[in-house]
C-alpha cells in the first residue's frame, strides 16, 4: 500500500493563548481529492500554511511525499501546487507572463515552460486573454488566472484554498470541471471551502474542522447517515397548537418537530414513507398546507448535529 | 531561476509608473526647476563678480588717477545725467564725484546699502585716510622722520598673495557652490530607491504578500529570490540615476569638474546604499502599509535637507559643529563624495565616501539578512 | 455626517505626513526670516561680511589686526592650526569660504616680519575686497609710523587709533531704491507658504477624496440614503473646514516667529493673500484627486509640481535672481503672482497695498483656482464614461 501523499498527525499551532489548530490529523490518499470543511475561524487556512511549512507549528508532525515537510523541502515543494484564497498575481505582467513567470519557478526548461504555460493557459479558458493585465480581467478570469498559476507546472499535490469565493456561477462551474480534470489526470488534491454543496460535489472525502479539531470524517454519504436524521420534512403551514405538535412527535421515526414562522420542520431518523405518514396525519386532522418538501440530509445537518452549530455562520 | 526571477523583475519594474515616475521622472524635472531657479547663479559664478561704478570727474586729480589704476572696479567714466540714469537702473553701484580741486573730498552717492557699496565707501576711506595719516605725522611728537613716512603714504602696496590653489585644487577650475543643490538632488533621488526595495521584499515574503506565499511555496530558496528581485532593483536604480547625471552634465551643461565615471560610481553606490536600507525599513514596518510610504519619503527628505536640497550651506554648517552626522547621513556622503572629486579632484576624501557607502549598504543587507534568515514565520 | 466624519478619520492616517510639512516650514521659514534685512535705508550702513582668520603667529599685531576687522565684520578665528601643513585644514578653510564666509584670512608665522598674508576670497562676490582694503589700510598705517621711527606697540596704537578717528567719508544715500531689500520675517514666512500649504492640501485632501472616489467606496455612497448634494456639501465642507485648520496653523507659526516684525500691520493683507492661495492649493488637490485614485501618483505629482512653482516662482529663490525667460514663463504659474502680491504689500507704505496690483493678484489667484477646478469636474467625467 503507498504512503500517503500528506499526513499532519496532531498538529498544534497556537497564537498566543488562542488555540488555532488543536491536535488535527489528516491524510491524504494519492488520487484523492480532500475536501476540508469548516465554518470561518475553524483553523483550515491555518493547517494549510502549516502543511506549505510557511508557519511554524507548535506540535505534530507533517509529511508530504513520505518526507518530513520543511521550508528546505525543495523536492516535495517541486510537486506541490498552490492557488491561494486571495489572488496571487502580477499586476504589471499580462496573463501569459504571469502563467510563465510561475512556472519558472518550477520548471528550467524554456521548451518544456512554453508547451506547460499553453496548456495552463488553455486549461482555465484564457486564451483570449494573454495579453492582459490582471486589472482588466472580471473577477472570474482572474481566479483562473490564479488556478493556472498555481497548477501551470502539473503538481502532483494541489492545495486549493477556497477558490471561488466571489465567483459567478459560471466561472465557478468550470473552476470545478476543472479540479475534476487534474484528479483523473493524476493529481492529489486537498480543497478547502465553507461552501458544502461543492465540497459534497467534489470530493471524495471530506473532512470536517471546527475549532481547530477534526470533528467528523469520511465521504459524503458516510457522514450523512452516521447522523441521526435521514430525513427532513418541511411544510407551509400556518402556526400550530402545541396538541399538534406533540402528536406529529409521536408518528414513527420522527423525533423532532420545530416551527418557525409558517415552516414545520419535522425531522425523522430511518424508517420510509416518513412523508406518507406525515400527510396522512395532517389531512386527517384538517390541518391547512401549502407546499411540502422532502429533503435528505446535508453536510450542515451533519455539522449542526455533532457541533449543535451551522456550517455557514 | 536566479536569472528568470531577475528578468521578469526588471520587466515587472520597468512598467511600474511610480517606480520609474519617483526614481526618475521626479528628480529630472526638480533638477530643471533647480536650474531655471539657480541657472542664474551658476552662469554668473563663472565669471567673477566685479562693483561697477559711475565717476563725474570734474579734473584730474589724485583720485581719479587711483581710480584708474583699480583692478577690482568696474568703471564707468561719464557725465552726471548719464551716472544718475545708470545708479537708478542699478547698472552702477555708486558715483563717485571726483574732487574739484587736489585737496577737496570726492563724495560717493548710492542708492543702497550693500557689499557693493560697502566697497566703494572702504575704498573711499582707504583715500581719505592717506591725508589723515599725514595730518596725524605732522601732529604726533612720537615721530622721528617724517619724510620717509609720507613717501610711503603716497604708496600703493599690497601686502596680500590670494591663494588660488593648493594640492590639486584650482580656484579658476572649482566647481560652482550652487551645484550642491544638485548632489542633494541626486542623492535623494538614489534614496527613494528605499521605497522600490520595500516592495520588492513585499512581494517577496509570504507574512507581507499573497504573491509572497507562492514565492515561499516554491521549490527556490527565499535568498535566491530576494537577490535576483534586489539586483533588478539595482539596475533600475543605476539606470535612473546614470540618466539623472546625464541629464544634468549634457543637457542642463552643468559641469560635474570630474571625470564622469566616478560621478556615476558613487551615484550609483548611492542607488544601492537606498535599496539596502528600503530592505532594512521593508523588514521593520512590515505589514503597516502607512509605514511603509512615509518612513522612507521622511528618511529620504530628512536626509537630503542635511546634504543641501533647501539650504546649500547646511552640510558644511554640520561638518563644522558636529562632523559625524554628515559621515551617517548617506546623503550627506554622497553629496560630500561630488563636492570632494569636483572641487579637490579623487583623492582620499572621495574614497573614504564610497567606503562609508559600501559599508552602510553592506551593514543594512547583513542585517537584513540575519532578520530574513528565519525559515518560517510564527503569524501570517 | 458621515462623509464629513469619515473625511477627518481618513485624514488621520495621515498624521505623520502632515506633521512633517508643519516642521518643513517652521525650519524654513524660520531660516529664511532669519537671513533677511531689514535694511534702515535712510543711511549708509556698511555690510556686515563673515570672515575666518587663522592666526598661525598669534602676535601683538595680529591680535590687533583682528581687533581691528571685528569691529565692523563678523570674525571667526582659528588658532592653533598650520596652513601649510594640514591639507585637510587647507580644504575645511576653502569649503568654509565656499559656503559660510566671505574671505578667509591666513596669518602665517612670520607675519610680522614681512607684512604679508595670504587670503582666500569668495568664488563670487565682492566682499574679499572689502576686507583686503581694510587689511592693507591697517598694515600700511603701521608700516607708516614704523617707518616714521615709532616702536612696535607705539606703531600699532597709532594704527588703531587713526583708524579709528578717521572721519565719516562722503556718502549720500538717496533711498530710491532699484528694489526693495526690506524683507522682514513677516514676508519672509508668507513668501515660503505656498510649498507646505500646496503640499498640505494635496497629500490631505488629495489623497483623501482619491480614496472616497475608489470604486466601492463611492458606489456604495451613492447606493445610499444620502442624497448627492449633501454627499458634495460635506465632502467640500470638510476639505475648507481642513483647508482653513491647516492655515490657521500656518499663520500661528507665522506670527508667533514675527512678534518683532515692524511691517506687522500689514499682517491683513498677507492674510489675505494666503486666503486666495488657499482655494488655489483646494482646487489643487481636488484636480489631482480627479486625475488619479493611486496615492503614489497623487503624492508624486503633488511634489513635482509644487516643487517646481516653488524654484521658478519666486519661492525658494527671489524673483529678482531668476533669469528673464523664467520670470516670463512663471507668469503662467499661479504662486507667481502669490509672491508678486507678497512683494507689493512688503514694498508698499502706508494705505496704497490695496491697489489695483494687489487685486489683480488675487483676481488672476482665483481664476487659476476655477480653471483647476473645472478641469478636476472635467477629468472626473472623462474616467466616468470612460469606466
């Protein structure tokens, strides 16, 4: 079995007396792509700059490519890949100096650059737009700008730190088409978001951070039914009496019922036909609804129930 | 690596316009208002300054006859309109009203009081005393011979030998003093290369910059990196300030009185004494943006008022009460290093001032570097 | 007021910059007044030359040689020292006279045995033959009563006596003056305010309404609730209510310097005069601020151009010393007519300041400061179609 391509074991990192990151494990399988899930101020930013050996750590231990990971790390930094939550890139220099400038970083051989630096380009859609400065681009462009500066030298390992934060919905559909490409192309991939729905898209497994601790870990559908609810009922209806309540309660798998506003929520665990149940019960006892939805559980569900908090604060 | 980073630096410099506006455009276009403020002063200071004055002789007499043989007056022998006309234009100083007769006091009429004048009433008194002295022998007892004593009164001696120069020192040759405005010029020009340092070590450190992050994530070591960043920062530097010099001794035409290579040397030195110390204050204000403007423009105008930007006089005023200050400004040396080679020729003073340049640049990198040494950072 | 407090908070950032520039023109102006004359015009007074002796000998007659030049020069004497023996002695004289004195005189040993001295003048300038004059006039005084058989001390009490007793020679002033040489403290601060207040207003205001025009910040000014003429009506009430701070502190430093000042009751007319170059700095910084959002380019140009009006308009050097074509040109230049107003009210006697010169001044001040404001609202529309 191949060593994992990064393992933090117990990694502690403090500023001052707060505890940033509090004895945190990963590991990251080659082929993998990693989704570290978090609420603002869980430490994923943190583990990052610590797994890049830019911050110094307190405790623990990290290994990327089976070796220790240190500033000195040249060789595992040869095949690591970056693209940074802000933008990372030159203003003076247009896109293509850019893609090549970084690539130079990585790789000496100016033919072996020029055909990376093209497909880079040609990878994140910007062909259109070698020749311009970052300040013309949309908010968009520039982000793959700053996708294709990160992986323009074909990385074996990508750390991607919240890449589409404030990203049409377009653009942020090709970022993700994009991410998939590079991981059937060979690259490990670690992807840290608050955004759940791309995280649950996206990766295979997933990792969930709060207060600098692993809270919870595994693929989506995993953490879904390691949860109590399975379900999550919502009904349109006007505000009503406790009695009615307390007797939706009691029908089979559901074990919490709230209201707010005109919206039932009835929470069930296991069990089928929970809906049926539950409409049959409300026209049997001529209670007026609109609209009834059925949902399965998400990774906010997951979070709220082990942290008692939601994902998006 | 080390030349791709360089490069692409240079590149990345070269378009940036404050960089080239403040670097070059700045002082070139202060240097042209030092010119049409002092041009006058310059041009005027190649020829030296002489009193003119108007005389209404009214007949030949001892003075005028004096008169005639002064070499540091400028004369002007005419009618009283004519004279009148001349002070009110201020062509003439003065008029002297030559004596009717041998005997009668010649008079000077001015319109002002000034150096000008001042000498043309010693001259007038240097006149008069020549009758006192000899009122003042015929009335003393203490005099034992008189005769030999009034024929040395009629007598025009000059006891003093100006020194016109010494070692290799010409006076005909010296530089004008107002060029010191122009040494002050170019050293705060070579000093706000501190602010390209600072942003090159911005760019540079993953705790000041996004684009520090991927620099320090790269595979290439953090001294590689800030070396090639810095040596481009370098060029620009020397560029600017070796076109600066050429603007000034070739299109301004105002003579350095030094073979120019050493006038770009010690510039240029200069140049990379601002880098260092921009790297040394990037390191110190690291993360406050304000500091970052403000410390080097403060340490740059700071500096150049103490090597003569505003008041030429103020490095010598300093070299005379407390010496050292000029040997730590920067400025200061530089500016000490053209007056030195311009004036005096190369010679030790000249040498001792690149010493005090390299040694500064040397001192601000080493510490740097010591600071920068750190492999990762406790907070980003 | 949102705007109007937020204005002042952004303005605090830059605190340091704008105490620099308050320091700036404390140290120059206060230099500036103190190397100017008040020159008593109604009779002759000799000029006051700064001269460096070294006395190599220090000997009765060099002692009384010294005596003799203090009386009406300033004299600095260094003793102790050899010229010919100190090369670095040689240039530190040389530099002094350079930049300090006027004539530097050498007494070497020997001196009173041969009589003779060497000298350094000034590259340019008249004074050095000033002083040979009077060191030649008191070396043949005592050469003449040596020669007439007196003793050494003999000699020279007679030297200094005659020099001293020597009547007034026959000058005549007559006080029509080609200019003015009276230039008090009072003039000499006001002529130097145009550089701090120009610079003032633009890193103040300059760089402050650049940073409320960058794009967020204004979008989301104008999203507001706030109507647009009460966002303008603050913004320009807190650049006068800045502009009009920072020249009160100006005028305080002003007169605090220039208690002693004679031409102190003119004191209105320069007032205002700086009130009229005050709405010119305004419309200044606000046309910079229109060119440009990027402070560096805002605190560059500001410089450039305050700097070069301040070197050809009559600011760091006196007009009368600029040559014909420079004058010419700074007719163009709004500080040229600051200082020409300046010079009119330091020239002028009694009530004639408020002449139709004076006004023109401030006629042709205001115009410069409507053209720049009109053409910061022009730029300002230009880069908004254009965005």
């Amino acid at each position: 079995m191949s060593k994992p391509v990064v393992e933090i074991k117990n990694l502690v990192k403090r500023y001052g007396d707060q505890l940033a990151v509090d004895h945190f494990s990963l590991q990251l399988e080659e082929g993998e792509i990693l989704g570290l899930l978090g609420p603002n101020g869980s430490g994923k930013t943190t583990t990052l700059h610590c797994l890049l050996a830019l911050l110094k750590y307190d405790k623990g231990e990290i290994q990327v490519f089976g070796k220790e990971m240190t500033p000195e790390s040249y060789d595992s930094k040869k095949n690591i890949g970056v693209v940074m939550q802000n933008v990372a890139v030159v203003d003076t220099l247009s896109v293509y100096e850019n893609v090549d400038f970084f690539c130079g970083l990585y790789i000496r051989d100016k033919e072996t650059r020029k055909k990376y630096v093209e497909e880079a380009i040609a990878f994140v859609g910007l062909e259109e737009y070698k020749k311009y400065r970052p300040k013309k681009l949309s908010g968009g462009l520039l982000r793959r700008l700053n996708i294709a500066c990160g992986i323009v030298h074909k990385p074996k390992l990508i750390i991607f730190d919240e890449p589409t934060v404030a990203v049409d919905p377009q653009s942020r559909n090709a970022i993700l088409e994009g991410i998939r490409t590079l991981n059937q192309r060979g690259a490990s991939i670690i992807y840290t978001s608050h955004y759940m729905e791309e995280v649950e898209e996206l990766c295979s497994r997933i990792v969930i951070m709060d207060k600098g601790k692993n809270v919870v870990s595994g693929s989506a559908a995993q953490l879904k039914t390691s949860i109590r609810n399975s379900e999550t009922v919502t009904v349109e209806t006007k505000k009503l009496d406790q009695e009615i309540l307390e007797e939706i309660r009691q029908i089979n798998h559901v074990y919490q019922v709230t209201q707010s506003g005109d919206k039932l929520k009835i929470k069930c665990d296991g069990g089928s036909h929970n809906l049926v149940h539950i409409m049959n019960y409300l026209i049997e006892k001529k209670v007026d609804f609109g609209r009834v939805t059925s949902e399965l559980p998400t990774l906010n569900d997951v979070f709220l129930e082990i942290t008692g908090k939601e994902l998006r604060d | 690596m080390f030349t791709h980073v360089f490069l692409y630096k240079l590149k990345e410099m070269f378009r940036m316009k404050w960089c080239i506006g403040w670097n070059l455009v700045f002082p070139i276009v202060l240097a042209t208002a030092f010119y049409m403020g002092f041009g006058n002063f310059i041009r005027e200071g190649e020829e030296k300054e002489v009193t003119q004055v108007a005389v209404v002789k009214e007949s030949d007499t001892s003075f005028t006859e004096i008169l005639k043989r002064v070499d540091f007056l400028e004369i002007k022998w005419t009618k009283e309109e004519e004279a009148k006309r001349l002070l009110k234009k201020g062509r003439v100083d003065g008029i002297f009203y030559g004596p009717k007769a041998e005997g009668d006091q010649p008079k000077l009429v001015i319109n002002e009081n000034g150096v000008g004048q001042t000498l043309l009433s010693q001259f007038l008194k240097s006149y008069n005393l020549s009758e006192f002295q000899v009122k003042t022998l015929m009335e003393s007892e203490k005099v034992e011979d008189i005769s030999k004593a009034i024929s040395l009164v009629s007598q025009e001696v000059e006891y003093g030998e100006e020194i016109t120069g010494f070692g290799s020192y010409k006076k005909e040759e010296e530089i004008s003093p107002y060029m010191q405005y122009f040494f002050a010029l170019i050293a705060m020009a070579s000093l706000f290369s501190a602010w390209l340092s600072e942003f090159i070590l911005k760019e540079m450190l993953a705790s000041q910059s996004e684009i520090g992050k991927r620099y320090e994530c790269g595979p290439i070591k953090r001294s590689i990196t800030i070396l090639a960043a810095i040596l481009a920062g370098f060029v620009i530097e020397i560029l600017c300030n070796v076109i600066l010099v050429c603007y000034i001794q070739f299109v301004l035409k105002l003579s350095f009185h030094a073979p120019l290579f050493y006038v770009f040397f010690i510039s240029c030195l200069a140049g990379t004494c601002g880098i260092a110390f921009g790297i040394f204050f990037g390191i110190l204000c690291a993360g406050k943006e304000n500091l970052m403007v403000t410390i080097p423009l403060t340490f740059s105008m700071i500096c150049s008022f103490f090597s003569g930007l505003m008041v030429g006089n103020i490095q010598q005023l300093i070299q005379n009460k407390m010496p050292i200050i000029n040997k730590i400004n920067p400025a200061a040396v530089l500016s000490d290093g053209l007056y030195s080679i311009g004036t005096y020729g190369l010679g030790r003073e000249y040498w001792v001032d690149v010493a005090i340049l390299l040694g500064m640049t040397f001192a601000c990198i080493l510490i740097s570097s010591i600071i920068l040494r750190r492999k990762s950072y406790a907070s980003l | 007021m949102p705007v109007f407090k937020a204005f002042f908070k952004t303005i605090k950032v830059r605190f340091l910059s704008i105490v620099t520039y308050f320091i700036i023109f404390l140290i120059f102006g206060s230099m500036s007044a103190n190397s100017s004359r008040t020159a008593m015009e109604e009779k002759f007074q000799e000029e006051k030359l700064s001269i460096y002796v070294v006395d190599e000998e220090e000997s009765p007659l060099t002692k009384a040689l010294i005596e003799s030049l203090s009386k009406d020069e300033k004299v600095d004497v260094e003793t102790g020292k050899k010229w010919t023996e100190q090369k670095e002695f040689q240039k530190k004289v040389n530099d002094n006279v350079r930049f300090f004195y006027s004539y530097a005189l050498i007494l070497s040993k020997g001196f009173s045995e041969r009589h003779t001295y060497q000298f350094i003048m000034e590259h340019d300038g008249v004074g050095g033959y000033v002083i040979n004059q009077k060191v030649d006039a008191f070396l043949k005084s005592y050469e003449i009563y040596l020669e007439a058989g007196m003793e050494e001390a003999e000699a020279l009490q007679m030297t200094q006596r005659t020099l001293g007793e020597i009547g007034e020679s026959q000058i005549e002033l007559t006080g029509e003056n080609k200019q003015s040489d009276s230039r008090g403290s009072l003039y000499s601060f006001f002529s130097f305010l145009p550089y701090s207040l120009g610079m003032l207003m633009c890193i103040g205001i300059g760089l402050v309404l650049a940073e409320l025009a960058g794009d967020c910040l204004s979008l989301r000014i104008q999203a507001s609730a706030m109507s647009f003429l009460k966002n303008k009506m603050e913004i320009i009430g807190a650049m006068l209510v800045y502009g009009l701070a920072t020249l009160l502190i100006l005028l305080l430093i002003i007169f605090l310097q220039s208690l002693g000042d004679p031409d102190l009751w003119k004191a209105g007319y320069y007032i205002l005069n700086s009130l009229f170059l005050l709405l010119f700095s305004l419309a200044l910084s606000y046309f910079l601020s229109s060119l440009t959002k990027d402070n560096g380019i805002i605190n560059m140009v500001s410089n450039m151009l305050t700097l070069g009006m301040s070197f050809t308009c009559g600011v760091f050097v006196p007009l009368e010393y600029l040559g014909d074509g420079v004058i010419k040109g700074a007719h163009f230049l709004p500080y040229y007519w600051y200082i020409r107003a300046c010079e009119i009210v330091n020239q002028a006697k009694g009530s004639q300041i408020f002449s139709g010169d004076y006004l023109i001044c401030l006629l042709i001040l205001t115009l410069f400061a409507v053209v720049f404001l009109v053409a910061g609202m022009i730029a300002g529309k230009v880069k908004e179609s254009h965005s």
